[in-house]
C-alpha cells in the first residue's frame, strides 16, 4: 500500500468536507466509486484536507496514490497520465498490474498528434479496475488544474467508468483557474457519482481556533485574533507563515502580546500564492500594488490593457483568497511585497504608465508625482514638470517639507530649458531651507550666477537674498539685491508711495529685503544721516530709501509683516512665515515682547506647535520654540525658557541657524544660568557661533547672556564689561532700547556687586529717567536697584512701587526678588507684618546686597547688618555661606539653590579664603543671622 509522506496537519473549519470524504471513501470500500472535486482559492487548505484524508485512508489499510500536476509541466502532453502509471507500478505486485499501460506507449501516445488514443485510455481504465479490485483504491490528482488537456481527457474517460469500482477519485483545483477546467466540469459535474466540495477563508472564530492548536501560538491574547484574521486575510497558507514569522521572532512574551507582523515567511508565501494563481490575478495584483491607494477597476485596466469584466473577475478571485482584504491589499507589507516582485523594467513601465493614467483621471498632483519619482522613465513631457512643482507647492503648504524636495529635486532634472531649471532651482533652494539652511547653501553659487544672468527674477531672486542675510554673507547679498532692484526697478517708491507710512504700508518683498539686510548689517545702509519713522515716511515718499536706525527698521518691518497692535498673537504668528526662509517670526517676537504679551505669545507658540504642518518644518518649529523661551523667561519661567531654548537648539544644527544663532543660546543661557544651573550653561557657551554674528545685533542678546553668567560666576568687573560692551552697539547701531537688552539694569547690579554703589545709584536714576513713568519690567528692576543703592528710608516705599510695576508686568522671578528684598526692608523695620507671599526660591535667589567696602552696619540680628569682611563675598557667595553656615550640608544647599555640589565646593573654598577662615564653625556671626531669612522658608 502506498503512504502519503508529509507532517501531521491542523484544520480549522473543515470537519464537515473532512466527514464527506470519509463517507465517500466507505462507500468505495463497498464498491461504489465516486469522483470528488475540491475546488477553492489558492493557499486555503486544499491539499491540506486531502492529506488528512490520507492519513486516514492508510490506517484502513486502503490504497491513496497522489500526482501532482505543475504550472512546468502544463505543456507535456499526458504528462499527468505519466505519473498515475508510474504510481500504480509502484503500488502493484511485482510484475504490475498485468493492463498497466507501459511508459514507452505513453510516451509514443503523447508524441502523437490529436486526441489521446481510445486504446491507451482503455488500457489505463482496465489498469485501475484491476489493481482496485485488489482493495479500495483512492486516486488524487492535485492542482488539477495544471494538467495538460490529454491528461485531463483521459481522467474524464476514467471517471465516468468507475461507479461500479472501488475507487474514489479525488481531484483538488484552484477556483482562479476555473475558465480552464470548464470542459472538466461540464463532462464530470452532472454525474451522480460527482461530489464538490468549495473552501473559502476562515472565519475569525476559525482563525482563533487555529492559533489554538498552535504551540507558538496558544496564549496570544483574544483581542489579537481579529488583527490575525485581518492580516491573514483567513488564508490558513498565511496564517502559517504570519504564525512561522512569530516562532522566528520568539514567543509570545517576547513579541509584543502575540500581534502578527508579516516578516519573510508571510512574504514568501503570499508569492507563492500569487504565482499559483492564473496569470491575469498576478498582473491585477502587481497593477494594484502599483497604483496604491489610487487604485480603481478602471485604472487597473487602462494600466494593463484588459477589460472590466476581467479585472473585476481577477479582483474577485483575489479577495475570495484573502489576497485582498476589503477594497484591496489588507495592509501595506502585503503591497509592498508585490510591488517588490515585479522585475524592475516592468515596473519602470507601469509606473510611467500609470502617472499618465492619473493625470488623465485628474488624480491630486502629488498622486501623479509619487510615480513620476518612482519611475526611470526617460521622457521630458511638459505636463511632468508642471506636475512636479504643483505637488511641491501642495506639500510645502501642508508642511510636508520632505515630499516637497523631493518633487523639486526630481523636477530638476527633467527641466527642458534654463528658466525652467532656474526657478525651480529657486524653489528647491527655499523648500530645502525649511529643513536644513545649511544644506540649502550649495544651491546658492549656482543661484547668484542665475540671478546675474537674468534667469531668476520677483520672488525666485529674492531667494537668494534672504539665505545670504541668513548666512551673514552680507556683501554678496547686497550685490544681489541691487542687481535685481535695478532690473525691476524696484525703488522704494514702488513699495511704498502707494499709501505713506502712516497711514498703511503695503508690503514689498525687495523693501522687506532690503530692511532686514540693513538691521543686520549696518554698515549697508543707505543715506548719510539716521532718520527717524516720520522722516523715514518722507524719504519714501519721495522714492528714496533712507538710512534708518535699526529700531525704525522694525518698526517698519513690523509693519511690512503686518503686526498691527490690535492682532492677537496667533495672528501675529500666522502671518509671519515661520517655514519661509527670511526672519519674520523674529519681527513677531521682538513686537510681542516688546509690547509685554508675554502670557499671549507663550500659547499662541504652544497652539502652532501643536499643529502637525508646523511640527514637520524643523526650522519652522525652532523659531516658534524660540518665541516661547523668549516670552517665558520674559515672564519670569525659567523652567520653560530652559527646555523651549533647548528644544530649539536641538532641532537644527548651529551652523543652520546662521547669524540668529545668538539669539536662541543668548536664551537656553539666560534660562541655565537663572536656574543655577552652569555647567549647562557653559555647555551652551561652548557651541561654536560664526563670527560674521558679532557684527550684527543678534550679538547683543549673547553677550548680555555671558554677562549675566559671569556676573552669577562672581566676576562683576567681567560682567561689567559685557554690558557696557552691549550699550556701545546698542548706541552705535540706534538700537537702545530695553525691550531688546536691559544692559543698564544689569551695569547697576554688576556696580553693586563691586560695591561701587554711587556709580550704581546714577546709572539706575538714568535709567528710570530715561524709561518714563510708564510701568515696564526695566522699570520695576531698576526701581529694586534703586532701593538697594538709595536712602534707607525710601527703600521699602521704592520695593513697594517695584513690585507693583513688575506684578502688573508678569515677570515672576523677578517679582519674587522684589518681593523678598521688600520683606527684608520691613523686618530691617521692625515691622511684624510680611508682604505678600514670596517663592522661597526667589528669595534664595536674591540676598540684601552688602554695603559698600568700607562700611559697617548695625543692628544686633538685623538681616542688612553685615560686617565689613563680608563686601568681599559676592550674591551667590553669600547665599551658599548662610546656608552651611545654618548647617545645611553641600547636596542640599546644591539641591535648593539648583546648582551642582561642585559649585557649591568652589563657592565655599573662596568664602573661606576671602573671610580668612578654617571652614563653617569659623563663619562670622553676620552670616549666621543673613542665614536665617534664607533657611526659614525650607523649615530648618
């Protein structure tokens, strides 16, 4: 007897074809022959039932012989036939079945032409009837539907002579090849003795009772099954592989909760299942997979020549298989797939095909494009590049600033002539700009010979402008623009005569250029003498473009962007570009920082960060993070000012950011250096910075920030010439004014901390003399400096005005300084009442500042009574020294000042140094009692 070799398999869902076959096969023991045809989609347990079968037939002692047909061999001629002989050789006596057909005589029936010799069938019918009657005999003819047509003439001869044999025929076909098998059917299906049995896909109950009985599978979560079913299309061929793409990942646990994901074998096998189909289901496929989500019936037969009713019939069969799951492919590996397997001219040539077809069928451009970069194709048609730049622009307004490029990038090639080539070079430029500056910048020689050629004009030319500013290449970008100003003609009268400035200014491009190349380089500006904004009206007016102070220019570029004061501040954000490549959103901070809308500009940031166009533009998301570090330390949250500066200098590279780089480490800085924080905030001095910067006014924020840290570091005289070094530029370039940098505030504390107090008393009244008596944060620093270096007996009314002023302002860290300094001038008092509630941290922030060197205060346990030894210590030094001197150790006096305990060592090694002492037990007692006021808020 002959055995079906093969591993032991598992059905779900087939109990009931399994129980048919069974019955069938009793029957052909009692001699009743029968022919069962197995018909269903490609890779749905066919050959699996079968083999169960088998098992079952040799365990009763019943002869099962098995030939394959194969998609290789459909053209022999009884290449089919040729095997039942071979198997019924094997299967008989020694001697064989004395009316078995010899191999020669098949051979020489299958040379000869026409229908297959009555004889030969006769012969092989006699030769099954023979070795049947020796016991039940099973035949099966596997993938049927690859047999050659002698082959299957034969089979039919066979099958309507055996109702009076023990024999049981079984035949198992693909469902995609029915067309083929028509004759087949026709000839067999009507017979009495005919059975068919049709499996379809699993259901999700089956495809979870198949995971069940499968060891790596058994303890994969119920909520899963549903994504197997999904995945697998119920296809039990997929099922094994997604289940053999587990077994190679590991077990369950180690998984992920069991959820398939398709890996090699998936792959594999859905291949498999697709060559096993009839040819016309691969190309649908592959023309799906081509197509991608664009796909339609149409469009699949427009790509491959057929018509309607074939496609429709090919995607059928193809969802009948679990090929494809809903419309088309179940998910993207499975497309992926057979997009991979199309040979790689072919594929070149649907793709080109298809963007045609979508053009045609008026699909979005960036559908179209999406083929036209997946294509090799070698023609230059027109509508491609119109195409191309359609998509580009569609997909930089979504923020999708990589599709974007690569548009351009692509349509840059097929360019037919040099304006062409020329503008989209431009447009490149700019997209490319949105991710990284410093990669754009290759395009800019290539840009500057295009301008001077006449090939780039408007818009386009001023391209090249922007990103010289941005690079502070400002001599070539001033040469640029006079080039294109006088091609255009592009004066300042025909930006601005239309309507004066007051009342509205409508907006140049070449104007806007040219007053941010003049902020930025002073040196180029027009004129001989600075005007002001009313002067500036006049000059324009009468068609000149003046020579302007840096603060006209953004007022006037303000604006030129349209930041009217009545705006809300997304408003104002919105209708600054962030993604263009030009420095608006930089006119937006400064106007809301100048105009105290600090809370304003900190949402209405967070808002457009939120919104995924903005997220996906890495520049873009920089300025709007620098906005709200800006506004958050403006209103005093260090905390945020920190980790916005430093989300905005992580998401471009310091070279990208250009000459604005000053301004977002000015910031990340500021915000370290407030939180005590120096080793993050020499970290930040660290990164390298162009020198071009130093000559443009995004140095002053950066060097009032190394001010501030040296000032923190104890090194006043240091600091001292860091502001002074800010007022000179500011003064030169016209730019002074506090809103911008507060340099003469942060002279005064640095004075104090010298201990020249009278110097320090007239830069403050200057100060307050120039600012007015409109409320300002400069106004209420200075009013706090003021009470420091005045009379005694104004200092608590002058604390009181300060911390109104900077409570009405919103800046709260230095409001909590004023306010701590006014609870030390009522208790200096004697007075038993507290003003408002302080942060405790403000208040460890900002010590008295000590009397000046030489003078000596009085007052038992009064806070300001501090001896002379004590001038030489400085802020930080003080608040370090009462702490340990109140016996907190070195990590919490780290721990609550917000410094590393190694700053806390160097500040102790220097008080011990400068009061002449061994360590804490030898402290004065003047810092003993200034400990008090700031150890009480922490409870000790």
């Amino acid at each position: 007897m002959a055995k079906v070799r093969g591993v032991p398999v598992k059905l779900s869902e087939r109990d009931e074809e399994l129980g048919l076959l069974r019955g069938l096969y009793k029957g052909c023991v009692a001699g009743k022959g029968a022919l069962v045809i197995v018909n269903g989609p490609v890779g749905c347990g066919k050959t699996a039932l079968v083999r169960t079968f088998a098992e079952h037939v040799t365990r009763q002692e019943g002869a099962f012989l098995s030939v394959t047909g194969s998609a290789s061999e459909s053209l022999d001629r009884l290449g089919l036939i040729d095997q039942l002989v071979t198997a019924m050789h094997a299967a008989g006596p020694a001697d064989g079945p004395s009316a078995v057909a010899e191999g020669a005589e098949v051979a020489a029936a299958a040379e000869a032409s026409g229908r297959v010799p009555r004889a030969l069938m006769q012969r092989i019918y006699q030769a099954v009837a023979e070795l049947a009657g020796r016991g039940p005999l099973v035949l099966h003819a596997d993938d049927v539907h690859f047999a050659d047509e002698a082959s299957l003439q034969c089979l039919r001869y066979l099958v309507r002579r055996i109702d009076s044999l023990a024999v049981l025929v079984v035949l198992t076909e693909s469902s995609s090849h029915d067309r083929a098998l028509a004759t087949l059917h026709a000839e067999t299906l009507h017979l009495p003795n005919c059975h068919r049995i049709r499996l379809g896909l699993l259901t999700v109950d089956g495809v979870a009772g198949y995971l069940k009985e499968h060891p790596a599978t058994r303890s994969v979560v119920p909520e899963t099954v549903e994504l197997w079913a999904r995945t697998s299309g119920g296809n039990p061929l997929l099922l094994d592989a997604l289940i053999d793409d587990l077994a190679e990942r590991g077990t369950v646990e180690t998984a992920g909760q069991g959820a398939p994901v398709p890996g090699e074998s998936f792959r594999n096998a859905l291949l498999r299942c697709l060559h096993r189909c009839e040819p016309t289901l691969l190309a649908v496929a592959r023309a799906a997979a081509v197509l991608g989500e664009s796909v339609t019936p149409a469009l699949i037969g427009g790509l491959l020549g057929a018509d309607a009713t074939s496609v429709r019939w090919s995607i059928t069969c193809l969802r009948a298989a679990g090929l494809f799951s809903g419309p088309w492919f179940g998910h993207e590996p499975a497309r992926l797939t057979v997009l991979a397997d199309i040979p790689g001219k072919d594929l070149s040539a649907l793709r080109a095909r298809a963007a045609e077809l979508l053009r045609e069928s008026g699909a979005p451009a960036a559908t179209v494009a999406a083929q036209l970069l997946a294509t090799h194709d070698s023609a230059k048609a027109a509508w491609q590049l119109d195409i191309l730049r359609e998509a580009a622009r569609e997909a930089l307004d979504a923020g999708d600033i990589g599709a974007g490029v690569d548009y351009l990038r692509h349509a840059s090639v097929i360019c037919t002539d040099a304006q062409q080539e020329a503008e989209v070079i431009a447009a490149l430029a700019e997209a490319q700009w949105r991710l990284d500056p410093a990669k754009a910048s290759r395009y800019l020689p290539q840009l500057g010979r295009m301008v001077r050629a006449g090939l780039l004009t408007g818009s386009d030319a001023l391209v090249v402008v922007k990103q010289r500013v941005w690079r502070g290449e400002f001599a070539q970008a001033d040469d640029l623009l006079r080039i294109i100003e006088a091609r255009e003609g592009a004066d300042a009268s025909d930006a601005w005569h239309q309507a004066g400035y007051p009342p509205a200014v409508i907006r140049s491009d070449h104007t806007l250029v040219r007053v941010w190349l003049s902020f930025c380089c002073p040196g180029l500006r027009y004129g001989a003498k600075p005007t002001t904004p009313t002067e500036a009206e006049a000059d324009l007016s009468a068609g000149r473009l003046p020579r302007m102070s840096p603060r006209t220019f953004l007022t006037l570029s303000a604006d030129l962007v349209g930041l009217e004061k009545d705006r809300t501040a997304d408003q104002l954000l919105r209708g600054t570009g962030i993604a263009s490549p030009f420095a608006d959103a930089l006119v937006a901070l400064i106007f809301l920082i100048g105009a105290q809308r600090l809370d304003e500009a900190v949402l209405s940031s967070e808002r457009l960060l939120d919104e995924p166009r903005n997220r996906r533009v890495p520049l873009g998301r920089a300025l709007l993070e620098t906005i709200r570090a800006a506004a958050a330390l403006g209103r005093g949250d260090v905390s945020d000012a920190s980790e916005a500066a430093g989300t905005a200098l992580s998401l471009v590279s310091p070279e990208a950011w250009g000459i604005a780089i000053g301004l977002p480490l000015a910031l990340a800085i500021r915000a370290a250096t407030e939180s005590g924080d120096v080793d993050t905030a020499r970290t930040y001095l660290d990164l390298p910075v162009p020198m071009v910067m130093f000559g443009t006014p995004f140095v002053l924020p950066y060097r009032h920030a190394l001010g501030r840290f040296r000032l923190a570091l104890g090194r006043p005289r240091a600091a001292l010439r860091d502001f002074e070094s800010c007022g000179e530029l500011m003064a030169k370039w016209q730019l002074d004014f506090p809103e911008l940098v507060d340099w003469r505030n942060d002279t005064a504390a640095a004075l104090i901390a010298m201990g020249d107090r009278q110097r320090a008393r007239e830069r403050v009244e200057d100060h307050l003399s120039r600012l007015g008596e409109r409320p300002s944060r400069a106004r209420g620093i200075a009013l706090r400096h003021l009470a420091a270096v005045g009379a005694p007996r104004h200092r608590l009314q002058l604390l009181e005005e300060a911390v109104r002023t900077l409570d009405a302002c919103g800046d709260g860290l230095e409001l909590g300084r004023a306010r701590a300094d006014a609870h030390a001038a009522l208790r200096a008092q004697g007075q038993t009442a507290a003003p408002e509630s302080t942060d405790p941290l403000a208040v460890l922030w900002d010590a008295p500042f000590p009397p000046a060197r030489g003078e000596v205060r009085t007052g038992g346990t009064d806070p300001n009574a501090v001896s002379a030894p004590l001038t030489e210590l400085t802020e930080a030094e003080l608040r370090v020294g009462a702490l340990a001197a109140f016996g907190c150790t070195n990590r919490e006096i780290a721990d609550r000042l917000s410094i590393t305990v190694s700053t806390v060592e160097q500040h102790l090694t220097k008080i011990y140094r400068k009061l002449k002492v061994r360590g804490r037990a030898d402290l004065p007692p003047s810092i003993v009692h200034l400990s008090e006021s700031f150890c009480r808020p922490y409870g000790r």
